[in-house]
C-alpha cells in the first residue's frame, strides 16, 4: 500500500536527517492537509521547532529540508513558505497511484495498529429498572468505539456490567413474590420495568412492612440463600430479554457472552478488601473500612473515602468496581481498560482508577481511561423527557424514530416496494439516532431534535446514507444503460473537484487512528460528511455518465465506487447501515 501521506513524511525525515544531521532522524516532519488549495496539499511544519534546536533561521532550515528532499515521484511542487512552512502539492500521478492503492485494498488504507487488548465496559443498564437514554448513550458510543477499535486492528473485550446486586433487590423479590412470578417475568420481559420497580420502591416507602421483609430478603439473598437466589435469576433473566429487545433493535454487537454483571464479582469482593487492607491501602474509619486515594476531598475539605465494607459488613458498588478493574487488569490482561459511562460519575471512577494505580493494578503500559459523555437535552435544554415528565423509554424512542424516517423516506422515494420501505425505514431511523448522538462532541450536552437528526441535508445520519444510496444508484444507471457500470476504470486524476476527492478519500487511516486513540466518534462524522460533501462537488463538476469519453468515464466511476465503499465502512464504524437504495 503506498499512502503518498506517509510515503511523504518518511521521505522528509530523511530529508530532516540529511540536513541537520543524523541526530535528527527521529524528527517529526509533522505533515498536515493544507488549510487551502494555495498552500498545496500537504505542509509540514516541522522546521520551525527545529529550528530553535539548531539556532538557525526558521526558512533557512525549511529550505535545508527542501534541498535534501527526495520527492521526484511523488510531488509536482514543493515550497518554502511564510515563517518556514514546507508547502507540498502532490502530483497528479501520485495521486492516482495512490486511489488505485485504496480501490485494491479492503481497508481503504487504513493501516492495522500495534495490538493491544482493550476492554470496553459499556451500556450496564440495572435489572429491573428501565434502561434510559444515559444508557441508551453508553449503548451507541461504546459500540462505535468497540467497531472502530476492533477494525483499527485491536483484540477488544466487551463488558456489559449490568446492575444486578445491591440492596434494592430485596424489595425486588418481595415484589415479584406478591405479584406472583408468572406476572413479574411476563411485565420484565416486555419491558414494563418502570412500572414493576416503581410498585416495589411505593410499597417499600409505605409499607413497614413489606420494608421489614424486603431488608430480611437482601440478608438471605447476600448469604447465598438458594430459593432467594431462584426468585433473584427469575428477575436477571426476564430484565435480559427485555435489554436484548433493544440491543437487537439498536443493532449493537453486544451479546449474552458480554455480560459480567455485578454479581460476578461477588465471590471477589472479600479478596479485594483483604488485598487493600494488606496492602496498607484500606483503614477502618467509623466502623467501615476504607480507602482515601489522595487528591480527593470534599466540599469541605475532608478527605473524601472509597468506602470498601460497610460496618454491616455488606459490599456496595465501589468494592465491586474495584473487584472488576482487577480482574480486567490481572485475568482478562488487559493493555487498555475504557468505561464508557456519563460524566457525572467521573469522581467515582477516577477515585477507582486511583485505588488500582496505589494497588498496583494499572500502571503506564495497562492504563483505564473514563470516556464520558453529557445528557441528552429537550427542546427546553432541561433533561429529555416524555410530555407527562417521565423519561423516556428507549425502545419507544426508537419506535417513533422507525416511524418518523417511514414517512420521511414514503416521501422522499414513492417508488420503494413495501419491504424495502420498511427495511430502509428502520436503517434510516435507528441510524439517524444513534449517527445524532455520535456526531456531536460526546463530552457535550446536546439537544434531541427529531426534525434534525432525520433531515436529508446538512450533518445527519440520513443525509450520509443517502450520499451512499445515490452513488450506488449512479451505478444501476450505468448498467442499465448497457455501457457497463463495473470493473471501473483506471484513475486518472485532472480536475480540481477530482484531486479533491481523492485526498479527501486518502484521509481514512488518520481519521481512524484518531478515533481509536481519542475515542471521539464524532471526528469519524464530521471525515464522513466532508467525503460526501467533496464528492457532491465533484458530481456537479465531473459528469459521470456523461463523461466525455470512456476512459474518463472509467475513473470517474472508479472514483464513486471509492467513496461509496469509504461511506458504508465509515457508516459502518459508527454502527450504521448504508442501504444501496432508499
Ligand atoms: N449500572 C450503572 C448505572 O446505571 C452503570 C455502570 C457503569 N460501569 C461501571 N463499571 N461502574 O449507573
């Protein structure tokens, strides 16, 4: 594969080394996509750094560079320019050289990085609570990372760590024995979790009694009680095939195998006190032993605890974190552990991660890295929530997102049979969700927005996949009219629009790589919708099918294929299908 990218900026370090010296062969030459097309398509910007190193002049050393640079093949231009910028315009052959390259190549020139095992905790909705769009968040941005991760060439471990422990279960059960355990399994399963936990948390608030006996009920379940233990899984399986409901409905990779719950870590939770507390890390404090990791306090001051067992003796959701960052370290060996949970439990984590560095669990080459993410906002920038102010669903926002993009797509293509209407519908409407939710700064709040994320124009879902739809279309035409859609022809680069296009398209491997490091899906978006926005003008410029003779033609279609097959893949990345017609 010769990327001319990287081609140019091994070319420059030996053109650094040749200049300045051998000491300098490990430089970056630091080579970007120019600002605009008078710059030249590539700048690097290394010489004014170097600059400082050597003590010369900043132009001096650019034109040093410049001297020593080997770019015969590869560039038609090469300038010194402004404070000492390299200024590199590639050539057209290069050009078309390098779009034969991606044409062959499965990845599209993205590049298979070093290997490393990386676990992923993601989604971790609480049995028998409704799943709500904080996880619905967690849902979609785990699952891009997990895909591009994967595909960046990584050895990637899902975890689902769902809530299924705790003290709550102890009303949960009682619940459940009330209703009768056909009835709690029957409204689990189809998903009226809202209303069976709201009924459990109501008698529990009024009832002392039923209380007394939900307390009761967590004592025996915690002490490992078998008939408490059934009516507990009866709950774990029912809420499981609800959240599958939902995964399936989502299309997200998440499977049964994926699932290392709380509970999992229960036979752990004893051992990992007992490590911290041989460690030194752990002291009793009132009772509860506790660790303080240095650097977090309170509003007041006080050192702030992770509390490890309570003067109960029992467990809570920090032991059993802790439990699960040893056993992603130790046992999974994991070189990279990410948790892919909102911004408001940020302490908690860090607080996690601060423990496991002191207990030796984590450390430079095995790090854990929280990637949060902001709330989803209504039209009134307060929490997303339905008219009567619950919150929402997740499996009836979906519904209405198939509904939505059903109308929208009836409308845009009348002439789709049934099916397909209906197949493209859920693509389009599920897509447009989770593309919404990807394409914005994660870290950032953003406002839901139906008439938005389903628009055919500007930076959505729909308007992506309908870029991908068009070309594919342009290549029924092409057959249609019986001179022949595939094989494409050879590259020829010529047009400005062309040239474009092409560079535009050589950008994946460096989009990806960036995502797979920064764990920011919405840079894969903004790379995907400025390919369809260059290849938007470059069909304006460059007649296809009109093309003036069949060689051209031939590229030109060559060209389409490319940047549809750059869509479906990046679409695919994000969790998203790219239907050839809507
Ligand atoms: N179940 C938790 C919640 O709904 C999220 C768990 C996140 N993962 C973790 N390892 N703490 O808030």
């Amino acid at each position: 594969m010769h990327n001319p990218v990287a081609l140019l900026t091994e070319r420059l370090r030996a053109a650094v080394a040749g200049a300045l010296g051998p000491e300098f062969a490990g430089a970056d030459p630091v080579v970007r996509r120019s600002a605009q097309p008078r710059f030249g398509d590539f700048q690097a910007n290394a010489a004014m750094a170097l600059a400082k190193q050597v003590g010369r002049p900043p132009r001096e050393v650019a034109a040093a560079i410049v001297e020593h640079l080997d770019a015969g093949e590869l560039c038609s231009a090469v300038e010194v320019a402004g404070p000492g910028f390299i200024n590199l315009t590639l050539s057209a052959d290069a050009l078309a050289r390098a779009a034969a390259g991606l044409l062959a190549d499965d990845r599209l020139g993205v590049a298979p990085a070093e290997r490393r095992r990386v676990v992923v905790d993601y989604s971790a909705p609480n049995v028998a609570k409704e799943m709500h769009v904080g996880h619905l968040r967690s849902t979609i941005l785990g699952d891009a990372l997990v895909r591009v991760l994967h595909f960046a060439g990584h050895d990637v471990v899902r975890q689902n760590h769902l809530g299924d422990w705790g003290t709550p279960f102890g009303m949960l059960i009682e619940h459940l024995v009330d209703i009768g355990e056909q009835e709690a399994v029957r409204e689990l399963s189809v998903g009226d979790l809202t209303g069976f936990y709201k009924q459990a948390r109501d008698k529990f608030d009024a009832d002392p009694d039923f209380a007394g006996r939900a307390r009761q009920r967590v004592v025996l379940l915690q002490g490992g009680d078998e008939a408490s233990l059934r009516l507990w899984r009866l709950l774990f399986e029912a809420s499981k095939v609800y959240f599958n409901t939902v995964y399936d409905r989502l299309g997200v990779l998440l499977t049964d195998d994926d699932i290392a719950p709380e509970s999992f870590y229960n036979p752990r939770l004893a051992e990992v006190a007992a490590e911290l507390e041989a460690k030194g890390l752990a002291v009793v404090d009132d009772g509860a032993l506790c660790v303080f990791p240095p650097g977090f306090t309170n509003r007041d001051g006080q050192p702030l605890p992770l509390i490890i067992r309570y003067s109960t003796g029992g467990y809570g959701y920090a032991t059993t974190d802790l439990a699960a960052l040893r056993y992603r370290s130790l046992e999974l060996q994991a070189g990279r552990i990410l948790y892919v949970v909102g911004a408001p439990q940020a302490t908690h984590l860090a607080m996690i991660f601060e423990v496991g560095r002191m207990a030796g669990w984590l450390g430079p080459d095995r790090p854990a890295e929280h990637v949060p993410f902001g709330s989803i906002l209504g039209q009134d920038r307060k929490m997303y929530k339905t008219r009567s102010g619950d919150s929402v669903r997740l499996i009836d926002l979906l519904d209405e997102a198939v509904e939505r993009a059903a109308a929208k797509v009836a409308e845009a293509n009348p002439d789709l049979d049934a099916p397909t209407r209906e197949r493209v519908a859920s693509l389009v409407g599920i897509g447009a969700v989770k593309y919404a939710d990807l394409a914005s700064d994660r870290i950032k709040d953003y406002v839901f927005d139906w008439d938005r994320m389903l628009a055919f124009e500007g930076n959505t879902g729909p308007y992506l996949q309908y870029a991908h739809a068009r070309i594919r279309s342009i290549f029924r035409r092409a057959e249609a009219s019986g001179a022949g859609g595939r094989p494409p022809g050879e590259v020829v680069v010529s047009e400005p629009a062309e040239r474009a296009l092409v560079l535009q398209l050589l950008g994946l491997d460096e989009v990806v790589a960036a995502v797979a490091e920064s764990l920011q899906p919405h840079r894969l978006c903004t790379y995907l919708f400025e390919v369809a926005s260059a290849f938007t003008t470059f069909y304006e410029q460059c007649p296809v099918l009109r093309a003036p003779d069949a060689a051209v033609r031939g590229s030109r279609l060559a060209l389409c294929e490319l940047t549809a097959r750059t869509l479906a893949l990046g679409l695919g990345l994000l969790g998203i299908d790219a239907p050839d017609r809507m």
